[in-house]
C-alpha cells in the first residue's frame, strides 16, 4: 500500500499540480491504463443517468450526432457536416474526460479491494477435529468455535483467538506495517488475529471467533468496494442543487429558440446545444463523483478505514474532538525531566545516585530516569556491572541497587521512601523534602524520592512528555474552531498541567471509561458534531454514539465494530488527520462548483454574440474577447470548457491545498482564487484556444 | 428644476431613514410587544379575533398548519373578489351602472389582486364599481401585503427557534396584527395626505365638465386616495385609473410623487431593518440591506441615465437633451411632463424594485437599456422586493450562497446557526427553478403562437421585450406593465394569471417548508470554523451569487429582447 509522505495539515498540494503529481499521488500508469478502459464502459446511458450534468452533455452529443449526418434536421440551417461533427466530438470528449476522472478515483479502490479478495479466496485451514486430527479446509467452510493450527509461513484463515502457541505474525496485508507483531494467548489484545494475515515463526492454535463471511478481512472488503459507491449527504445536495441549475440553463437555452424564430434570426440547434453545455456547471459535474471517491481513498492511503464517506465528511464538521490523554497527547510513558536535590545535597552527587537506583529498572520510566541522568553527567561506575539489583515490589514501592563498594541505593514513592529511611536507618527526612515534593506534584509531574544508604538526596520530576508537535496541531484546531476534550484517568493537577501545556480547550480528570459518553452526549445536546478514537471494549458505546468514531486497529472487536472508522495504524493522533481529509473533500467540492459557475460569464459572452451574429449583427459588441468568427468562438467555448475537466483532475484526486485556518481567511482565499480566479480564466483560455483554432481554420 | 442626482439622493436617503425608524416599531409589533396603537386598536383586533374564532387566533402552529390556513384564506378572499367582480351589476354602489365583469378577467383579475400582483387587465375606471373597487381591490391590498410579510415573519421566527420547536406563531393572529398596527394606521395617514394634495375620495359618481375651450369632459372619481394608499404601502400597485400614478387625480403633485415613493418602498426596507433586530443580528441585516441597497443604485442609476441621455435619433435630430431650468431633455416619451426624467426613472425603478407595480410613466417608451433594468429587478424580484417575499427570494440566493461557500470552507453548510443540508437545498433549489421557469416558457411560447403575438402592438425585439416584461411582471407579482401589449385576451388573461399562481405560491410553499426543516433544527454555536453570514465579504458574495445565478439566467432572453433592439437602435432602426 502507498503511504502518503506528507500531512494533509501540512500545505502540500499546489494549485493545480502537474500530471506527474498524479504519479506521486499514486495514480501509477497501470491505474491510468486501467482508468482508460473503464471509462469507455461508462458511456453506458445507465451509468450516465446517475450524474445529470453529464447526462445532458450525453443527449447534447446524441442531438448534434444526428445533426452530424443532416445538418437541416430541425430546420434551416447553415451549419456544415464537418462543424456539427466537430461540436460532436468535443461533446463525446467531454462525457469521456468525466468518464475518466471517475475510473481514475475508483481504480485504486478496486485494485485494493481485488488484491483483499485474492488474499480471501487463497485462505485454507487446518481444522482440528474430535479426535484430535487435522483437515484440510477451505477457510470459507470454518464456523465460529472451530480450533485451527497454523505453522510457520502459513497464513491464519480466519479471525481467531489464539489458545495455545507464541509466534510473530505479519499483518502487512492489513495494516500495511511490515514489522511482525508477537501474537500470545492469554492478553487481550496480543491473543486476537485476523484472518489473511501470516504466521512467520512458530506455530499458533486458535480458536475461530469469526462466522463464515463476516471476518475482518471480508468487512474490509465490503467497506472498500461500497464506500464508494455511496455519495455523502453534502454530495447529494450539491447533486441536487448542479441538477436544478442545469435544467434552468437547458429551459433558458430552450427558450430562445421560439424568440429566435420569431425575429427570423437563423439559429443551429447544435449552436443551442453547445451553449446548454457551456452553460451547465461541466466542471463540477464532472468531478463531483471523483472527488469524493478521492477523499475516501485519501482515508485510505492514510491507512484508515472508513465504513462509508458519510463518516469521512462528518470528520470535516466536527465541533469537538475528544481525545485520551495516553498515546494521543503524551507518549504513553512518563519521563524524568529534571533531578532537584534537597538541602546539602550536591546535584552531581544526586544525578550519580539516581542513574545507579535505575540500573536494574527496565520500566520505560527507568530507563528515562538512566538516560536523562547520564545526560545531566553521570558517568558509569567500576563494578556496577557486579551491583544487585533490586525490583520494584507492590509491597516496598522502591527499586534499586546494590553496589559492591556498599552504597545502597533505593528510589520508589516520595512516602515510601521516607518511611524506609526512618524505619531501616533512623535517618531524619530531609526537612525541604516535602517543599520539593509539592513543587513537583504542581507541575503535574509525578516524584520520587532517591535515597542513598539512608540519606535521601532528592527527587527525580517524572513528566508526561507531549508528542512532538501536538501543541501545534491543537493550535491549528483552535483556529479551525474546533475544541478539543482530553479525557484521562490522572488527577486534576496533573490532567490540568498537560491540558495547558498542549492547548486544550477543556480537560475531564478521573474520568472513568463511561464518562466518554455522557461527554459525547452533553456536546450533542449542544448542537456539536463529536470525534473520538477508543480501543477497549468501554469504549464501543461512545465510539458508537460519536458522530465519528476512529478505533484503533489493535483494539477490541467490539470497539472496531462500534466505530464508523478504523485505524489500521493504530495512531490515535491520526483523528486529526482525518479532520483535515473530511475538510478538504468539503473544500474541493465547494471551490470546484464556485469555479464552474464563475466560468459561465465568459462563456456566455463567447457563445451568444456568435449565436445570431447573421441576424442581429449589432450583438458583435458582446463579443469582447475579439473571437474571430462564430464558429471558433462556439468552438473555443466548447473546447475550453472539456479541457479543463482534465486540467483539474489533480486538483479533484489529491483534494485543494488545505491550510488549517479560521473560516473567514479560508473563505477569502479560496473565493479569490476559485471565483475570481473561474472569472478570469475562462475568458484567456477560450481567447487562446480561438487563436490557435484561427491557425487551423 | 434640482440636478436630478440631488432629487433621487434625498429620495433614496428618505427612504433609508424612513425604513429605520419603521424597522424598529415593525419588530416591535411582530415580537407582540406594546404599542403606542395598542390602546387605539385592541377592540379592533378582538372583534376580528373573534370573527375569524378566538381559538383558531392564538394556536400556534408548524410550517404546514400556517401554510395551510394562509392558503386556505388566500383561497376563500379570491372566491369572494372573483364573485364580486363578476355579479357587481347586482351589488350596490355601481352608480355606472357597470355589467359584471368577464369570467375570465374577473378570473385573472382575482388571483392577481389576491396575490400582491395587481396586474390589470381592464381599466379601473372603466370597468369597476365603487363597490368592486372597495370589496374586490382595495381589500385584498391589504390582506395580499400582508400574506406575505407575515410568511416572512414566520420564516424569521424558523430561524430563531432554538432547539427543535416546532411552531412558526399563528398565521391569523400575524395577519390581524400587522394591518391593524402597520397597514390599517399608515393607509389611513397616507390617504388623509393624498387627500389634502387633491386626489378625490368619494362615493360619486363621474362629474361631467365643460371645459375652457368649451368641450365636454367626464372626470371619473371614486374612492382614489384610500385605495392609492394601501396600493402603494402595500406594494400592490394597482391603480384606480388605468394609467396609475400618471393620472392628474391620482399623482397630483410632486409632493405626492414622492409620497408614494416613500409608501411604497418603506415597508420592504424596513422588513430587513425589523429582521436585524428579531434576530438580534444588526451586522446580518445591514449586509442585506447593503446588498440591495447596492443593487437598487445600480439598477436605479442604469434606468436614469439612459433616460436622461435620450436616443441617437434625438440626437441627430438636434434635440437638447439636457435637462435645463425649461425642459427636462432626454427620453420624455411616455412620461409626464410634472415629473421629467428622473421622477419618471426614479418611479419605475422604485416600482419594479419594490415590486409594486404602480407607474407614473409609459416603460413601453424607455429606451432598451433603460427599460431593461426594469425587468432585471422583476426577474429577480429581491432588490428589496415585495412584502415579505422579495426578502424570501433574496433568502434564497443567501442559501445557495451559503452552501456554496460553506463547502468552500470544509464545513456542513450553516446559515444563522441552522445546518443547510439535503431537504433545505431541494426546495430552494426548487424555487429557485421556478421563476425562470415561469417567465422564459409562456414568453417564449407567445412569439411563436397566433393568438400571442396577435396582442403585440410593437414588431420584433421590442415586442418579445413586451412580452417578457408582462411574464417578469406576472411572475415578481409586479403588476406593472410595459403597456403596448393587450394583455386582456383569453391567452394573456389565463397565462398571465397562472404565472402569478405559480410565481406566488410554489415559492412560498417551498419556503415554508425550509421553514419548518430549519425550525426543526438544533441552532449550533457558532465558532471561527463557522462561515458567518454577517460580513461584508458574504455580502459580496451574496451579491455576486444574485448577479451570477439570478440575473446572467436571463441574459440570453434579454438579448433577444432590449439588448437587441439597444444594438439596433444604435444603428436607427426602429420599431
């Protein structure tokens, strides 16, 4: 699978990126190939009627086909064969261009989907039947409780829950992440396996969990091939608002026929058509359908699975983001951050003790306290590779050393510690101790106390250590006007520390599991659209009732089944990045149809002093761009008008550049660049194309 | 005579001070607070609540209940008009002894009288009794303006309530109460004016006159000045006598032209003043008002000056067309030599603006690019607009644009707080198909059938562009004609009246039904993700929205019509 390299938070795309940008945004040759075929089966009238703007441009291209072969069939005229042939061809290019921009967006949904399918159809078991011996099946014959084994390079037939063995599975095919993963039984989330993946050391048994046709890998499937085929609620609107602006160009351009015949003003039906068709927001049209298969495939490159593109473009409108603290915010471990000696105690001799206490703590936080002590200046000492380690009990809350020159040194719990020191070595605790203590519990961060041979030397910070970049992400939320939540088992002090060192809007301390919902429900009675992730089973009721719902791949099958996308990451951080692809399938969408109508000015002063240029000559003072005769400027309209389906098609696939800003910024930048920008263009491109239609004509 | 600059600035400042002090007491009014009229006019209100039933006046309703008894009544006061209309040979009052009227005038006059359109067929004075003129026209003046303002009102009330209520107020109660505080008080002011300036109240007959050059004259009078000042305040437009405000009786003085300036356009600017403080949102309001605001000066300002400067044929003819102290110079065809040009283009702009539809000029005689704002605003029907609808339709393009720019901005689309989704996009969709719908089929379909064209009394572009503006007209329930068509044949009669039906109705129904899907909706805090509404940039782009999808529509058929005969006319010919 092709991972995009950059954030869609980040400014990427250029305006209107050159073909090979297709390439980098994945659109290969073999796509492209596959593109060109498909959409020639789209000419098919039953998939046409389904997109009204280009159902039109069909039937146009159907009426000038017939006025191809007799130019008089509706009247006289002087059109000749060669011209109506001409409109004809433009018209059929146009439907074709659609046609394209459309087999390019599904094309790597199906090439995903088909290689999912082969991956499903390959599947064979190793049943395990009664008296204890194994049968081959295929994986479509397994029932839920069925127990299969699984050796080494063999691939696990069904989603399962290992009972017995220890191996490394691939799960690429999934997840696209090439490292293996440890599969055991007994752990929650370590025991679970899904079907399609591969055993690659080892031997696992496994008890089926899934029933036939309802895996993992078969949702998938379905979730691939239907979200897009689905059209999202905006998508519907627009649909209807592109349909009705049509049919009102089409009554327009209808119109004038009657009047036309009553001034006695000749007028060439495909003339008439060819101004419907300019007149009929093309452009949009013929992207519509593109661009949201693009932003669905868009959450798929960002290795997210959505169950429909109703979730994606419910991602663009949330209000409220409510994120967990651990692994979204903070890394999941906390670390030392600063060593403070008390009274009479020297930093060095603090920082020297405090990398010995951790020589034997392999928890991630002893292994930061190590690293950063040896940064401060600790050095390693001789013979320490002779100490006795001691490790941290439920029962003492210490851990340590014993070094053989006869230091004992203890670190746990600021309590703990102090009691230790009073019980074993009658040693009075430091008087600023409990000054130091309460600075630290301040910062949100968590103490301990190090001790040596009875003498406490000071306190080691340990802090939850943000992301790298998350308070700029939820900075850029804030000006997208969306708030952010953080839920988190921690106390008030330390919830609200972190909560203001990221830039959070609002913070729930000691919240238990349940508490999501009652929090997604209060933002809902607000009237705000709420995002979450989740990965345990407590969380499959909030992930449900979340407008959107992102579970992580690693989780629980209730949480991945309550959610309406699925990480297959397992990056809750990537929520944010889902705001923005909802987003930028919205921008592109509205900038699109803004550029399309912005186009009809030019056009109509293209095409309807050329209409009657005979009969009414004084119309010749609309023609403002100077077109140089009737024929090219209808041409040149036409022309402008089908080339820039193809021209745009980029710009549709990889979605607008989108930078996270307030509304109105966004709004003044896209209006200048979409309206104002669909206002110029047209009238340079189609006096270009007339000009170079006069060297052929 | 003033710079005619000076004459249309101090209108245009009149009317926009007139419409803020009115906006307040509106707002006043439709939000049930007190007023100082209360004491005056309760008793009146109480009889009427109990003639119409004290219960069926205080239930409030949804968007289908209110729609449904505004149609139901608008159903029953037409029935009424079209049987006085056609037995008022039998009625009293009929000192003419006037016969009943034609089946099918009486048919289209009805439906455009209770439709705020008031499209005349026939010639008052001519045609109708004093009764006919009370019961018939000047009744449903009133109920007409205020069927449609108080749709606006319950459409604003939508877009306040707050979390899902249903109920957009109760349609009689908004309907007593509006012209018994605003239509009743203000006719009564205006016609007691009018009457002071000379225009005639009376239940007489004619007076016949002889004149100084010893000819014998009939003077036709009859109750003018209270039916001109509901005809006016109340956007209607249909005059006592046939040539409305030009008449020497009805218009007689330049202190009445301006009267009936301010009465007809106070009440739809004031609308949108009363809308800024209902949603207590004066930035929102004042970028409507801005917007047609902007558009009334431009269209004002291409209606004036080609009148001013006249026709290449007057110039080769050596005429003056400057105004001076003695002569008003340019086009003065058609139009009164009391008012000049820029009463006479101030006029037809108000009124096809305000989508009244009383004239005091012939605009069959405009020049084509005078005359052809004059359709734009019909065909918009928003700059200002009629009671209560032209804000609806101006709504309209507000919604597209919002939609629009909504998903320009990565957001579901909200107007005011209100998500604008599926539902709300099919029916403003829809009503906003049906206008263009309405005017370009039966005009394009008159130039190409016998008994449409028979009517026409001008050849080539100009008469297509006396057909358009008479559909325009019928579809913005102007009213106004362009004159030079003889619309009282059975075609022009039935046409005419569908297209109003369906230039009236559809599209408040359609808004209705927004109504009750916004109503219905949760009103979401608003934040910097939020596109506001209430910004000068939205109001460009509201603007640019009505330019591109309202008035560029109709460009091809106006080409056909006064673009055209404009090119023409430049090259001498005539038609």
């Amino acid at each position: 699978m092709n991972r995009p390299t950059a954030h869609p938070l980040s400014p990427q795309a250029p305006l209107v990126p050159p073909a090979s940008h297709l390439v980098a945004a994945g659109y290969g040759s073999p796509l492209l190939k596959q593109a060109l075929v498909d959409s020639l089966i789209k000419f098919d009238p039953r998939q046409q009627v389904r997109n009204p703007v280009m159902f039109v441009v069909w039937l146009g291209a159907l009426v000038t086909a017939a006025l191809t072969v007799s130019p008089t069939l509706f009247g006289p005229s002087h059109a000749s064969h060669l011209y109506n042939g001409v409109v004809t061809a433009i018209l059929v290019i146009t439907v074709w261009f659609a046609n394209f921009a459309e087999a390019l967006a599904e094309g790597r949904g199906k090439a995903k989907a088909a290689s999912l399918r082969h991956t499903s159809t390959e599947l064979h078991a190793r049943r395990i039947v009664a008296d204890g011996r194994e049968e081959t099946v295929s994986a479509s014959a397994l029932n839920k409780g069925d127990l299969v084994r699984v050796e080494r390079d063999e691939l696990i037939p069904m989603d399962g829950e290992v009972i017995d063995g220890i191996a490394y599975v691939d799960e690429s095919v999934i997840t696209g992440e090439s490292a293996p993963v440890i599969k055991e039984a007994g752990s929650d989330v370590a025991s679970s396996v899904t079907g399609g993946t591969k055993v690659i050391s080892d031997s696992l048994l496994i008890r089926v969990t899934a029933s036939p046709g309802d895996s993992f890998l078969d949702r998938m499937i379905r979730l691939v091939e239907s979200a897009q085929r689905q059209k999202t609620p905006n998508e519907i609107a627009l649909t209807v608002l592109l349909s009705v602006l049509t049919l009102i160009f089409v009554i327009v351009a209808a119109a004038m026929a009657p009047v036309a015949s009553y001034l006695k003003a000749q007028i060439n039906v495909a003339d008439l058509v060819a101004l419907i068709v300019a007149l009929i927001p093309t452009t949009i049209g013929a992207l519509l359908s593109a661009i949201g298969i693009a932003g669905i495939d868009r959450t798929m490159r960002f290795n997210m699975l959505a169950t429909s593109g109703k979730a994606v473009e419910a991602a663009g409108d949330v209000h409220t983001l409510i994120l967990d603290k651990t692994g979204t915010i903070t890394v999941g471990n906390r670390m030392a951050t600063a060593l403070l000696p008390v009274a009479g105690c020297s930093a060095a001799r603090l920082t020297q003790a405090a990398y010995l206490a951790s020589l034997f703590d392999n928890t991630p936080e002893g292994r930061s306290t190590a690293t950063y002590a040896l940064n401060e200046g600790a050095r390693p000492v001789v013979g320490q590779d002779k100490a006795v380690g001691t490790e941290f009990s439920a029962e003492t809350r210490m851990s340590g050393s014993d070094l053989p020159d006869g230091r004992v040194i203890r670190k746990g719990a600021v309590d703990s510690v102090s009691r230790y020191v009073t019980e074993h070595y009658s040693r009075p605790v430091p008087p600023d101790l409990t000054a130091l203590t309460e600075q630290v519990a301040r910062q949100g961060a968590t103490p301990l106390a190090v001790a040596e041979n009875g003498d406490i030397l000071g306190v080691i910070m340990l802090s939850d250590v943000l992301k790298t970049g998350i308070r700029d992400r939820m900075e850029q939320l804030r000006t997208m006007g969306i708030r952010t939540v953080m839920v988190t088992g921690d106390n008030p002090v330390t919830a609200t520390v972190i909560a203001a060192e990221a830039g959070l809007d609002e913070v729930v301390a000691e919240a238990r599991p349940e508490e999501k919902l009652t929090l997604i429900r209060r933002e809902q009675a607000q009237g705000r659209l709420v995002a979450m992730t989740g990965d345990g089973t407590n969380d499959a009721p909030a992930l449900a009732q979340a407008d959107v719902g992102l579970a992580m791949y690693t989780g629980t099958m209730p949480a991945k089944e309550a959610a309406n996308l699925i990480d297959l990451d397992s990056d809750p951080t990537k929520l944010l990045d889902l705001v923005a692809i909802g987003k930028q399938m919205l921008i592109t969408r509205g900038a699109l149809t803004t550029f399309s109508i912005a186009n009809d000015v030019a056009k109509y002063f293209a095409i309807l002093p050329a209409l009657f240029i005979t009969a009414l000559p004084g119309l010749n003072a609309l023609n403002v761009m100077g077109l140089a005769t009737p024929q090219s400027a209808i041409l040149s309209a036409l022309i402008f008008n089908a080339l820039i389906i193809p021209l745009l098609i980029p710009l549709a696939l990889r979605g607008v550049r989108f930078q996270p800003k307030s509304a109105e910024v966004m709004f003044y930048r896209n209006l200048m660049l979409y309206g104002v920008g669909g206002l110029i263009a047209p009238f340079i491109g189609i006096k270009l194309i007339d000009l170079g239609l006069a060297l052929v004509m | 005579m003033s710079p005619f600059w000076l004459q249309i600035g101090l209108t245009l400042l009149a009317t926009l001070l007139l419409s803020l002090v009115l906006g307040r007491y509106l707002a006043r009014v439709m939000t049930g607070q007190r007023t100082l009229l209360d004491p005056l006019f309760d008793p009146l209100d109480g009889l009427l609540y109990r003639l119409v039933g004290r219960d069926a006046c205080s239930r409030p309703m949804n968007w289908q209940r209110y729609t449904l008894h505004m149609l139901a009544a608008n159903l029953a006061m037409a029935v009424l008009i079209y049987l006085v209309l056609i037995f008022q040979n039998r009625l009293p009052l009929n000192p003419l002894k006037l016969a009943g009227m034609e089946p099918m005038q009486a048919f289209n006059t009805a439906i455009s009288f209770i439709t705020n359109t008031n499209w005349q067929s026939y010639g008052g004075e001519s045609t109708l009794s004093n009764f006919s003129q009370m019961a018939a026209i000047t009744f449903p003046m009133f109920t007409s303006a205020a069927t449609g303002f108080v749709v606006a009102i319950a459409f604003i009330r939508a877009l306040i309530v707050k979390d899902g209520g249903a109920d957009l107020g109760n349609f009689y109660r908004d309907l007593i109460r509006f012209s018994t505080r605003v239509l009743l008080p203000g006719a009564l002011l205006f016609a007691l004016f009018l009457i002071w300036q000379g225009v005639p109240q009376t239940l007489d007959a004619n007076v016949a006159v002889n004149t100084l050059q010893g000819a014998h004259q009939t003077i036709s009078l009859g109750p003018v000045a209270a039916q001109e000042s509901i005809e006016n305040l109340g956007t209607n437009g249909g005059g006592f006598f046939n040539v409305n405000a030009a008449h020497p009786l009805q218009n007689p003085t330049p202190l009445t032209n301006l009267a009936l300036l301010m009465l007809m356009s106070s009440l739809p600017a004031a609308l949108v003043v009363m809308f800024g403080r209902m949603i207590g949102n004066a930035r929102q309001a004042w970028v409507i008002y801005g917007v047609m605001g902007v558009l009334l000066l431009g269209f004002l300002a291409m209606t004036v000056l080609p009148e001013q400067a006249g026709t290449p044929l007057l110039h080769q003819a050596g005429v003056s067309l400057q105004a001076g102290p003695l002569q008003p110079g340019g086009n003065m065809e058609g139009k009164e030599v009391r008012f000049g040009i820029a009463q006479s283009a101030l006029y037809a702009a108000y009124t096809t603006a305000f989508t009244t539809g009383s004239v005091n000029a012939m605009h069959d005689s405009f020049t084509p690019q005078g005359g052809m704002p004059l359709m734009i605003q019909m065909m918009l029907q928003c700059v200002f607009g009629g009671k209560g609808v032209g804000f609806l339709g101006f709504l309209v393009y507000g919604l597209i644009g919002v939609f629009v720019a909504g998903l320009m901005v990565g957001r579901t689309p909200e107007f005011m707080g209100k998500k604008i989704e599926k539902p709300e996009i099919v029916l403003v969709s829809l009503a906003l198909l049906i206008h263009p719908l309405v005017i370009l089929a039966p005009s394009a379909w008159s130039m190409v059938v016998p008994y449409g064209l028979s009517s026409l009394n001008n050849a080539a572009m100009h008469g297509y562009s006396e057909v358009l503006y008479a559909f325009s007209s019928a579809a913005a329930n102007n009213g106004s004609a362009f004159a030079g068509l003889n619309a009282n044949t059975p075609w022009y009669n039935l046409a005419i009246a569908l297209v109003i039906l369906l230039g009236r109705y559809p599209p408040i129904i359609f808004l209705m039904a927004v109504a009750g899907s916004l109503a219905a909706k949760p009103t979401l805090p608003p934040s910097v993700g939020t596109l506001r509404t209430d910004t000068p940039l939205f109001g460009v782009w509201w603007f640019a929205t009505i330019l591109i999808v309202g008035a560029l529509t109709f460009l091809p058929a106006l080409v056909l019509g006064p673009i055209a005969e404009y090119f023409a006319m430049a090259t001498h010919h005539l038609f």
